[in-house]
C-alpha cells in the first residue's frame, strides 16, 4: 500500500515502509524534476532541496537513476492501488468504467507534478527499467480493456472495438498531469466525474453519463 507525502502544492506517493529521509529526497526529486527535467538536475540539486549534503543522496540511493525509478515505482503503484480500490465488488460494466474514470482523472490531478515526471522522464530510465515500468502501465490497459469488453457484450456500450476507446480514456487521464493546476482548475474529484460522464456519453451509455455513481 502507499499513503500521500505532502509537498507544497500536491501529494507525492511513497511507501509507508520508506525511511523518512527517503521520502524527503524522493519529494525533492519530483519537485525538481518537475521543474527542471531528469537531466537537468543535479543529486546536489536534489539533496539540497530536501535539507540533506549531497553524500546523503548516496545513502539511499546508488544514482541519480535509481531515485527516478523509485520515483515511477511508487507512483504507479498508487494509481494502481486507487483505480483497483474504486472497482472492488461487483457491479455493471458502466459502474466499473465510470469508477475507473473518476479514480485514474482524480489521482493525476491530486498527484500532478508525480504524474508529470512519471510521463515525461520514462525514457530516461535504463532499457531493462523502461521495460519494467511499461510492463505496470499494461496493467491498466488491461483492466480497463476488461470492462469495456463486458460493457459491449451486456449492450451497455456502443462502441464496437475496445482498442482506440482504452487507449482514448487512458490519454485523458494521464493528459491531466500536463496542465492541472490546484485552486484554479476543478478539484480532483470533480474533474474526475466530469470525465466520467464525457467517457460514457462518448462509449454511448447516455444514461450513465448522468445517472450513476
């Protein structure tokens, strides 16, 4: 599981088990990331930002590297665990898809600057953690392939491939991270059911856009 570590102005996923100084360089690796991009930035610049000497990047991390792939693995575990936790218990493919939507928009808006360097530094990873870490992004694919597989099949959806529709929700969401801004755009959860309905109405369950929950 993973629980929220506060930054400024978002919340930057950690594990429960990180060490506290961890979670500060992790925190201070997002921010600058975020500003400046992977390259640019420095582990001094890193250390600094979290109140540590730079040798104590050094004794939690072996590389610069290796601080953005624990960036990537914490944060796609704890989208994951949301989306998971919002389809727990059964319910109609509509209900699943619309809680998937609303979960996978709400936690890119809530975790923006984690989501922005998750998209846009993942090529700065190393071919086998590349690798990795699309091998966890799959994971959503897959699951939101499911419910639009069963919302074609009950008649709930018009559509009548789930491809480009997967691939349609999921740009969406993740688009989200590039622009969000907090106390000026809808707030998480808002956004999230506004997107849901746009993604029923445009899968053509009409009447899900606006009546369920």
């Amino acid at each position: 599981m993973t629980d929220p570590v506060s930054t400024a102005d978002q919340q930057q996923p950690a594990s429960v088990t990180e060490p506290e100084a961890s979670r500060r360089l992790l925190a201070a690796a997002i921010e600058a990331f975020g500003e400046r991009g992977y390259h640019a930035t420095t582990t001094r610049e890193i250390a600094e930002r979290a109140g540590m000497s730079p040798a104590g990047v050094y004794v939690h991390f072996q590389s610069k590297e290796d601080v953005l792939f624990r960036v990537m693995q914490l944060g796609h575990a704890s989208a994951f665990a949301a989306v998971e936790e919002a389809l727990a218990g059964d319910a109609l493919p509509e209900i699943k898809v619309r809680r998937f939507v609303e979960a996978f928009t709400s936690w890119h808006a809530r975790n923006h600057r984690a989501a922005r360097v998750q998209q846009y530094e993942l090529r700065a990873l190393s071919r086998e953690r590349y690798d990795e870490i699309r091998h966890v992004r799959g994971r959503f694919e897959r699951l939101l392939r499911e419910q639009l597989r069963d919302g074609i099949a009950s008649g709930a959806f018009t559509i009548t491939t789930v491809d480009p529709a997967a691939l349609a929700i999921l740009s969406l969401g993740i688009d989200v991270a590039r622009w969000y801004r907090p106390g000026v755009d809808p707030a998480p959860d808002e956004l999230g059911r506004g997107y849901a309905d746009l993604v029923l109405r445009m899968l053509g369950n009409l009447e899900g856009a606006t009546s369920l929950a």
